[in-house]
C-alpha cells in the first residue's frame, strides 16, 4: 500500500514538473520571453505581476486570452502605454488557441 502511495505522489509530482516546463517551453516556442520575464519587468510586464492584476477577477482566463490573441493595442485600454513605455504587445494570431490558453493558466498561476 505504502509503495503505491510513493508510485502515485511520484506520478503526480512528474506530471505537474511536466506540464510547468512545457509552458516555459511554449512561452519560449511563440517568443513571449522576448518581451516578458517571470519575475521582472522586461518591454511587458513579469508574469508575476500580470497573475497579481488579474488575480480574483471573474472572467480572468478570458480576458487574458483575449489580449495575449488580439494584443495590447486592440484590448489594451489605457494603461499599456505607461507600463510597456508606448510598445504594445502584437496580436498573436498564428499562435494555437489551445496553447494560448495553456499559457494563460501557466501565468495566472505566477508562471511556476
């Protein structure tokens, strides 16, 4: 019984290591880290910061999809331009939806 709850948490603890590397993997792949960083600010907000803006918000996921798939200047509003300094992020249309939303939940999840 012992050695299948060890199997078990293993299984567990490899699958969630899996899946955070794989969003480091598409965040690399689609060139997010060009302009983002986890924890600082680059051209675009840390990851960081953008779970803590969006944290406890109703809609969040979509919200955050919406903006990574049509960019800052289309869903932006206001506040963009004081914190990328006027560079927006561009619409991300050739990105897979399913991995976009793979990533949102990555970074609503402080990208860890």
């Amino acid at each position: 019984m012992k050695s299948i709850l060890i199997s078990a948490l293993t299984a567990a603890a490899v699958l969630t290591s899996t899946v955070a590397l794989a969003n480091t993997d598409l965040a690399k792949k689609n060139n997010c880290l060009a302009c983002h960083a986890v924890d600082k600010k680059l051209v675009g907000p840390s990851y960081q910061d953008i779970a803590k803006k969006y944290a406890g918000q109703a809609g969040a996921e979509a919200k955050l999809f919406d903006r990574i798939k049509k960019g800052t200047d289309a869903t932006g509003g206001p506040n963009w331009k004081a914190v990328t300094g006027g560079i927006p992020m561009p619409a991300n249309v050739m990105v897979k939806d399913d991995d976009i939303k793979a990533l949102v939940k990555w970074v609503l999840a402080g990208a860890k």
